[in-house]
C-alpha cells in the first residue's frame, strides 16, 4: 500500500492522498468532496452506506451535472438510459429516457402487472398490462358509488355534440377527428380538464384537456335507446 500524507493546502480545507498524487480525496472550500482515483481515470465517488443525506434548502444533487438545477438533476446529451431504478432481480423496472422514451416502465413477463399506481388518499387509477395489452384504469367499484341512476336522454346530448375534424398549429399537416373542449364541457363536463381562454401569470395558454374515454357511456346509452327506436318500429 503506497504511503498517504494528510494536509491543507491553498485551494483545499483538507487532501488526503497518496504520495504520487494519483489518489485523493479532497474536503473543499465550497462544500464539496472530490474523490480521483489514477492519473487517467477521471472523478469518482462512491458512498457505501444505507443513507446518504443532502440538508439544506438548495441540497441539490447533480449525476452528469456539475451545476445541478434541481433536489435531483440527472443530465447527459447522449440518447440512452438517464436514470434507472429496478429491483433486486430486475423484475420490475423503471428508466427515464430509454429506447427513445421520455419513460420506460417494465417487466420481465407477460402476467397481469399494474405498472403505475394513482392515489389521492385512495387509490383512484392505475396503468396495467397483460400479455401484449395495456389498460388505463379508473375507480369504479360499486361500493364506492351512490346514488346511481340509469342515463336517460342521451341520444338528445350526443346530438348536441360537434365532432370536428382539425390539425393543432405545432403539427398543420396532420389532420385529426376530436372535439373542442369547451364545446363539450357544456354537455359532458366531467370529460374536460381546466378552463376555456385560461393564460397563466405570464399570458401564455393554459389548454384545457378532454378525456374522451367519459364519452362513452353517453354513446353506450344512445344505442340503446336507439335500439329501441328500432325494434319499435320494426315491430310497428
């Protein structure tokens, strides 16, 4: 083992190195730890610990950043895995910024998984999968419900609706089948998110959204009381 020296210097509160200088670790001025190992082998840290604690209001931690903007700031220009997290045997695993995904949730088989879990207090909605089919589901337990009615008039709000066919200004060269939001929030509000004409501080748009998967009971109803137009009249 080469011998090692302790001491302060101009730059430094405190070095602690071997004698060629090759391996140091270095307590700095402005609050920093700086681990080299070898001449040609860049900057390394290692914490072999159960806890590692950042205090302080602007405690930020940077892997790829020497100026981290945020409590975690993972950043690199290349186009592969920022950050993964995965289980022990890697059953499940989530990668930010994988096969060309912002995120990439995975598990190594084809049974039932739910991958993401939403809760406000309760769990209201998850995303799953099984075998080559991915569900988005929300909460619709009876014994959380009350209340329930049959829908009646439906086919007179679904004849209220104006589907429209239109492109978005960033993509003018797709066009699309959809609905203005606020047209709908009249008539089915629980399918639209947000505020028609809403800015924020600045006075940049804040859209609002539809969910367009609400529609469907309203459709579902319409047919049937369609049907039953139909069989009415066949049965004239």
């Amino acid at each position: 083992m080469a011998d090692s020296t302790v001491k302060p210097d101009d730059t430094n509160d405190l070095v602690l190195s071997n004698n060629d200088g090759s391996s140091k670790l270095e307590l700095n001025e402005d609050q920093t730890v700086k681990v080299t190992t070898g001449s040609d082998a860049g900057e390394d840290f290692t914490v072999n610990t159960t806890q590692l604690v950042v205090e302080g209001d602007t405690g930020n931690v940077g892997i790829g950043t020497a100026t981290p903007a945020f409590d975690l700031d993972v950043s690199g220009n290349s186009r592969t895995t920022r950050l993964q997290v995965n289980s022990t045997n890697t059953t499940y695993q989530v990668e930010f910024y994988a096969d060309n995904s912002v995120l990439k949730s995975s598990v190594l088989n084809s049974a039932g998984r739910t991958h993401f879990v939403f809760n406000n207090g309760a769990n209201v909605g998850s995303i799953s999968t099984s075998g080559s089919a991915t569900a988005y589901n929300t909460s619709s337990d009876y014994r959380i419900k009350e209340n329930v009615t049959p829908l009646t008039g439906a086919l007179d709000r679904l004849n209220l609706l104006k589907p429209s066919r239109f492109n978005f200004i960033l993509n003018p060269e797709i066009n699309l089948d959809g609905f203005l939001a606020h047209e709908v929030s009249d008539h089915v509000p629980e399918a639209v998110f947000g505020e028609k004409d809403a800015v924020d501080e600045g006075g940049e748009i804040v859209p609002q959204g539809i969910d367009q998967s609400k529609l469907v009971p309203l459709l579902v109803a319409s047919v049937q009381e369609l049907s039953v137009k139909v069989t009415a009249l066949e049965n004239a």
